[in-house]
C-alpha cells in the first residue's frame, strides 16, 4: 500500500463521526423495510395476491429481483468509482435515489402496485449501493483493531437510529385519526420521513475529508477494471490472493444467507404467527435493542482475541439460530428466537466489513465492496427464490431454512481462512475510540 492511500491515523472525528452517521441514516431503511413495508404490501397493496401468488410469495420474489438488480449494478458503478476516486459521490448518489424511492412509495396510492414494486427494489439497490461505498471509505479513515472498532460502532449507531425510526413512524400510525390520516395514508407518511431522514444524516459526509487514491494503475473502462480484478485473484498466486478469495468468496455466502434471513424473519411473523403491525414493530425494536450491545460485544471481541475467533461465534450463533427456527411454535418462542439472532446479527456483518476493507487491494476498495456485494446478492437471490418456490411447493413458510444453513455453512467453510491466518494489521494504532 503506497504512503498516498494509507488511511490518516489521526483522522478528524468529523470524518469518523460522519462515517459512522452513515449506519446511523441508513438503519432506518432496514427497520422500516422489514416492518411498515412489508405489513403495506402484504396487508394492503396486494392483500389479495397478485397473479395467482400469495402476498408472502410476492414479497420474495420481490426481493430477489432486487437483489439481482443490485447484483447487476453494484460492479459497473464500483469499478468507475475506483478508476474515478469519486466513491462519495457515488455513496450520496444512491442515498438521494433511495430517498426519492421512499417519497414515490409514500406519493402513490395502494392500486398502484407496479410503481410500488419498483420503489421497493430502487430503494433496496439503492441501500445496497450506499453499503458498497460506506465500506469502500472505512480503510480510508481506520485500520486493524481501530477499523473493528468503528465498523462495530456504526453497526451499533445503526440499530439506534433504525430503532428510533421504527418508534417515530409507528407513531405517525398510532396517531393517524388524530392526523386525519388512514392507516395506510400514515404508512405512507411514515415512508416519506425515513427517505427524509436517510438524506438527512447522510449529509455530512458530503463535506466530510475521506482523502483521495492516486488514479494510477486503473485502467480506462469500468469493464476493464473489473476484468484487470478478475485476473489478479485467478488463479491465486500466493497466500495473499488465496486469503482474499476466500474471504470473498466465504463473505458473500454468509451475508446473502443473513440478508435474506433477515428479510424472511418479518414475512413467517406476519404470515404464520399472525402478528399484527404493531406486534411486528415491538419484536423489531427488540432485535434492535439486544443487537446494540451486541454488535458492540462483537466488535470488542475482534479487536482483542482477532476477527476469527468473533466470526467462529457469530456463524455458530446463526447456525443455531436457523436451526431453531424450524422448531418455533409460539410467539413466545419467536421473541426469544429474536433475542438469540440480535445477539450476532450485527457482529458478523461489522466483522466481515472490517476484514474486507483489511485484504482490499490499494485503490480498489469500491470493486472489492461491489463484488462482494454481487455476489452477496446473487447468493441472496437465490436463497430468496429458493424460499418462495419451497413455499409455493410445501405450503410451509419456514422450508427456505435449509438453503439459508447449506449457505451459512459453505461460508463458514470458505472464509475459515480468517481464523487460520488471521490479518496481520497492517497500521495498527493506538488511537483510542472514546
């Protein structure tokens, strides 16, 4: 790594704290998402189906395709913000189109279910995109234990912030007479304030100082940056690039098992336990308030015993996770379920983003973030897709839990690289995080 690339050991806390708001802006898509948005399209935009399938399915088959969007969009706008050096751009680009996604869904009305569609998978490519560069800027700012740190630190401000999104907008919808709205005008009013406040927190990284990468050893075209990548991890020349393809490889497994885990846990709530909004929302809210401090247990654990024995914890917590999921009978037992998954849901996504912006090659972290997050998706989407069709096949919401596993372990399998050897870090620091 050239002397022009390392990250600023002493950089400003404007710029971390504005990194780390980044989380915080962006949580509240999640929350929302996996609450408000799937109760309006499965309670009401498409209550009664569409096209012979069943609102659960509806809303699977919706996420794949925007995860096979992302999968599609993520390599070509990476590639030009490395060979550019415009990766804030690119990161305030895709927060204002996920912002104008939530304002379409909140100024359309119900019947009009394609427009919804399409601004449910804008706005979830949208975040994805958001993700790539947030992570793509973390070796800018931090390395080693002190990049464990931070990314366990926004992954922490994330569930407060997502938390507290949930509690305003569920709000709008418990007061929605006394606001002379419908429930499903407060639902959409509801979507409007959290485009508003991902836009709003996102903007002091606008004026932020990430430093820049020299353009030197990128090529002209997007599409031949990514194939100049391609040829450096195929085959492995050493232990190094054997390293980084198994972190890749194992990376995007794990996270497209737990996003499409994620995803599913809101849709068998609503459609085998009957939760209503409301009791949707409190068992979010609890996820966000064990995975806080949990996210943060995590990232101190990594920092201090290294990121392979956190990820063994993490992988082995989800593991059990799917595992008893197949066994939940009662809403009792969901919450507690719900307890076990915050306790590793954010520590194994902050310690994949620290290892990764660890083994990136000088100059092109956003092609690493992208194609992890290809293939993250792609993985996602085919999980996702699996989950419908095996829905669609059984009658059983829950059948989509052997794909997740059979992925959780193949990743597990494949980034164990990262326990064997772990990171030797590169600038280590004593720069304390207070």
């Amino acid at each position: 790594m050239s002397a022009a690339t390392l990250p600023q050991t002493r950089s400003p806390w404007f710029t971390r704290c504005a990194w780390i708001l980044l989380d915080w802006a962006a949580s509240g898509f999640s929350t929302v998402l996996i609450t408000l948005v799937v109760a309006y399209v499965m309670r009401v935009a498409f209550a009664a189906g569409a096209g012979g399938l069943s609102p659960g399915v509806v809303w699977s088959w919706t996420l794949a395709a925007a995860m096979l969007v992302s999968a599609l969009v993520a390599p070509i706008l990476s590639a030009w913000a490395d060979r550019r050096d415009r990766h804030r751009a690119a990161l305030l680009g895709s927060v204002a189109a996920g912002a104008a996604a939530f304002a379409t869904l909140a100024a359309v009305p119900p019947e009009a279910q394609a427009a919804i569609l399409a601004a449910i998978v804008i706005a979830n490519v949208s975040f994805d995109m958001a993700a790539i560069f947030t992570g793509s800027l973390l070796p800018r700012i931090a390395t080693g234990p002190l990049a464990d740190r931070l990314s366990a630190l926004g992954f922490a401000a994330g569930y407060a912030g997502g938390g507290l999104v949930l509690v305003v907008a569920t709000s709008l919808l418990a007061c929605h007479q006394w606001l002379g709205l419908s429930p499903p005008g407060a639902l959409r009013a509801a979507f409007a304030f959290t485009g508003g406040w991902w836009l709003l927190f996102s903007l002091p990284a606008a004026v932020a100082r990430f430093g820049v990468n020299p353009p030197d050893g990128h090529v002209r075209t997007a599409a031949g940056e990514l194939v100049a990548y391609a040829r450096s991890l195929m085959p492995p020349r050493d232990g190094g690039d054997r390293r980084l393809a198994a972190v890749l490889v194992g990376s995007m497994l794990v996270l497209g098992a737990v996003q499409t885990a994620i995803a599913q846990f809101s849709s068998v709530a609503l459609e085998e336990f009957r939760l209503d909004a409301q009791g949707l929302v409190r068992l979010v809210l609890l996820v966000q308030a064990v995975a806080l401090p949990g996210a943060l247990g995590i990232g101190w654990l990594a920092a201090r015993a290294g990121r392979g024995a956190a990820l063994a914890i993490c992988l082995a917590g989800w593991t059990v996770v799917l595992i008893l999921a197949w066994f939940v009978q009662s809403p009792g037992q969901l919450h507690a379920l719900a307890v076990l998954l915050a306790l590793v849901l954010g520590g194994v996504q902050s310690v994949i983003r620290a290892t990764i912006a660890e083994v990136a090659p000088a100059g092109r972290a956003g092609v690493t973030f992208g194609l992890v997050q290809v293939g993250s998706k792609l993985a996602g989407a085919a999980a996702g897709l699996a989950f419908g069709g095996l829905e669609l096949a059984s009658g059983q919401p829950r059948a989509g839990v052997v794909t997740l596993l059979l992925q959780i372990g193949l990743g597990w399998w494949a980034v164990r690289a990262v326990a064997a050897h772990p990171a030797a870090y590169a600038s280590p620091s004593t720069f304390r995080i207070e």
